[in-house]
C-alpha cells in the first residue's frame, strides 16, 4: 500500500498481508492514512505487516489498526520506535532490520509473547533485551562481535546465525538450544563452548573441521560448501549419528565413514554411486545415500528405504541456509 496515494487503498477480502511503501517520498500524512484503513472490513483479516525500507513511518503505530496480526516485518529506514508492538498479544514472528538504531526500545520484546524473531546487525546489549523470553527461533544476522563472550543467555530452541566478524562461538550461553545453524560467517574458525545435538554449518570457509570435536552432544550434523580436507573429523564426534553433506568437495578416502562406531545415517550429495557402494557394502551399520542411490545392512536398497530413514520426503537438494528462513522467505501472505 502506497503510503503517498492512500485515497487509492483498497484491501481486498481474502488478504493476509499488507506492505507499507512510499514511492514518491512523500511526508506521511497519519490522519489521511487512518481514515483509509480505518474503514476497510478486510483488515481484521490480515494476518503478516510489512514496512519496507522506503516507507516514511518513524515508528509503528499501523500495527495497532489490524487486531489479528501475527507477524510484522520491519524494514523501515526511519523507523525509530514500535512501542505500539508492546499491545500484540497475538504477535508470534518478527523481524527487524538494524536494530542498532533503536536502541533500548528493544525492550519492548520483553512484553511479547514471540516464537520467532530475527534480528539484523546485532549487538550484545539487543540479546539482553531478550533475557527472559523463550523463543521457538532466533536468527541473529551480521553479528558483531567476535565471540559471544560477555553476552548475556539467550533463550531459543532453533538459533541462526550470520556474520562477517564472528571468528569464535566462545561464550555461547543457550541452555535451552536443540539446533544451532552458522551460515556464510566467513570468519569463523572455532567452535568453542558449543553444546548442540543438531548443527548446520554453511560457507563457512575458514572453520578449522577438527574443531567439530569441541561440541558436546552433537548428534547431526549438516555440512554445505565446506571445505573437506579428509572425513577424520568424525573420529572426534563420538557422538555423530547423522551426517549430511551437500555441495562440498568430498575427499576420496572415505575409511573414518566406514571405521565411525557412532554413525547411523549419511548423506553425501553430490557423490559418485561407486562412493556410496563403497560405504554401503563395507558399513552395514548405516543407511547411505547420494539421492540416486541408497545402501542399507551392506546392501543397496529402494529409495524409499533412505526416506523412511530420515524422516522426510524427497528433495532435490539440501536448502541453502544463504537464503533466508522459510517463515521469513515466504512472508507475503504466508503466515
């Protein structure tokens, strides 16, 4: 909806999502807005708000005219406030672009009874406004400092992070965290006081792999365009029942997949057939597979044996963790 023409608004019944843009620049006139969403039957209706980059609003005072709203996108250049965010008590996904600039009026999320948020160039006083609150999802985007030292604990099950700068996970405090993803943090080397039992590692390509051994109770592990020296670094995860391998370059010795004790359940893909005959017929304690091909007790079996074992149903590819997440990938009417 274009903030500058709010005498064209229209939202039609059936609509879930309402995006706020100004394509001419044009100062905000609040009054003449109210009036032209006021009216409209529809917006009990709408259930996901956007305020896009170009919008003139300073803060979010349009989230308090639809009562039924359950994801608000925040992306407004101007934005300095969302005080009014505190009354949704029906809020459950948000996402805020630099929130470097709103300062202590993070702590408004303490009101908010979230299950998923994300957050852009975060800072260490931001995850103190979380404190308390236990969210379903976090996804931290160009984190900013080094390590998570001297950072307060974070309540998430599911935490994402991104950063050009991150070099260490020292100092990660997530005592309730099931599933930790690090995706494109070019910087990063060490994984240092991480306990997970799911982690998901992606471009990340400076990590040192045998640091892999440092996580406690690791149980699943995903690897997209790493860089594989050899497969030695499951020896130190004693633990590592799944591993899952997509666009990386595969070493040719493949002896540390066939000699693990712990590992159940490998995926490498892309990889030769031959190379999971190879792993298939010399390890009949996993279930192995390429997408095309799949080996279980030492011989090959049906596809549909490998989807039976992992749970889901047939993909083309692993989904790249450089994209945004599902909820905040297909936000437009999707809540």
């Amino acid at each position: 909806m274009d903030e500058s023409q709010p005498e064209q608004w229209v939202i039609p019944m059936g609509t879930h999502t309402v995006a706020f843009f100004n394509s001419r620049s044009r100062a905000l006139d609040r009054i003449a807005l109210e009036s032209a969403i006021l009216p409209q039957g529809s917006r009990a209706e709408i259930r996901s708000i956007q305020i896009e980059p170009d919008s003139q609003m300073s803060s979010a005072w349009v989230v308090n005219l639809f009562p039924n709203i359950k994801g608000a996108w925040l992306m407004g250049a101007k934005l300095k406030s969302f005080d009014e965010l505190g009354g949704l008590s029906s809020l459950v996904d948000l996402s805020i672009t630099s929130p470097a600039r709103l300062g202590d009026n993070l702590r408004i999320l303490r009101k908010l009874q979230l299950k998923n948020l994300w957050l852009e160039k975060v800072a260490a006083a931001h995850v103190d406004c979380l404190n308390g609150s236990l969210l379903q999802r976090l996804r931290l985007s160009s984190w900013q400092k080094r390590d998570f030292t001297d950072v307060p604990e974070m309540s998430a099950h599911d935490l994402t992070v991104t950063s050009r700068i991150l070099q260490n996970t020292r100092g990660l405090n997530c005592a309730a965290l099931e599933k930790a993803r690090f995706a494109a943090c070019t910087e990063l080397r060490h994984l240092d006081d991480l306990s997970v039992g799911e982690l998901w590692i992606e471009a990340c390509r400076n990590l040192a792999i045998d640091t892999l051994a440092n996580v406690r109770g690791l149980r699943s592990l995903t690897l997209v365009s790493q860089v594989l020296p050899s497969f030695e670094f499951v020896f130190g995860c004693q633990e590592l029942e799944r591993l899952f391998i997509g666009a990386a370059e595969t070493p040719p010795r493949v002896g540390p997949l066939i000699q693990s004790a712990s590992l159940r359940l490998i995926s490498i893909c892309p990889a030769r057939n031959s190379l999971i005959r190879e792993i298939g017929e010399a390890n009949p304690n996993v279930i192995v597979s390429n997408t095309s091909v799949c080996f279980r007790d030492g011989r090959q079996v049906d596809m549909s044996e490998w989807w039976k074992a992992r749970g889901q149903m047939p993909v083309a590819r692993a989904e790249s963790l450089n994209r945004l997440d599902d909820a905040e990938q297909q936000r437009r009417g999707h809540l």
